[in-house]
C-alpha cells in the first residue's frame, strides 16, 4: 500500500526527534561516560529506536502482503467472471446444439417414414 504524506512526515519527525535525542546523548556521554543514568538512558533511546524501526519493518511487510493478497482475489474474480461468461456461452452453445440433434432425429424419423412409404406405395403400383 502506498504510504501518505501525513505517515511519512510522522516518520520523518520521529527518526527527527530520535537523531536529536541520541545527538545529545552522546554529547553528554562524552563529558559524563560513566554515569550509570546516562548509560541506562542511551539503552533506553536506542531500545525505543529498534522497536519503533521493527514496528514500521512489520507494518510495512503486512501492508505489502496485504496487497498483494487484494492483487490475488482480484485477479481470482476477474478469471471467475471470465468462467462464468464461458459457462453460459458453452450452455448456450449445447442448448442450440440440442435443437439442432432433435431436429436432425426429426428430420431423419421423417425420412425413414417417407422412405418407407414410398417403397410401400412403389410396390403396389408395381
């Protein structure tokens, strides 16, 4: 799915937001590296940063296969409604195709009658 332009200025302001957070960490780690605050903050930061990247990989991947799923049924009704119409062709089709055996039977019965009587009446006038 396509992203909009309000996701992705969330996204920009985030990655924004943490650049500065973890800009200024490490400006203060370098004057206080071994404040056991600072330290548990910067893991903090930086596990934020990973589960909110993990999250927007996750939500990504799901809106793909999203489509591509829409993209499968889709082409799946497209083939159905194709099958449907050749289905009724094809119906259509024996139904003529009925008519045109029961009038051949017809035709042919009709023959065999006439033939039958033709030799019948030939015989008597012999």
């Amino acid at each position: 799915m396509k992203r909009t332009k309000i996701q992705n200025l969330k996204d920009l302001q985030f990655y924004s937001d943490i650049e500065l957070a973890g800009s200024l960490l490490i400006k203060w780690l370098k004057l206080k590296p071994k404040n056991d605050e600072l330290n548990s903050f910067s893991n903090a930061i930086s596990g934020i940063f990973l589960w909110a990247n993990t999250m927007e990989q996750e939500r990504s991947l799901k809106d793909e296969i999203i489509s591509e799923y829409r993209l499968d049924k889709n082409r799946a009704l497209e083939r159905a409604r194709r099958c449907e119409k050749k289905v009724e062709e094809l119906e259509l089709e024996i139904e003529r195709l009925k008519k045109l055996v029961t009038y051949e039977n017809d035709r042919s019965i009709l023959l065999s009658t006439l033939n039958k009587r033709t030799s019948t009446l030939c015989r008597w006038n012999a």
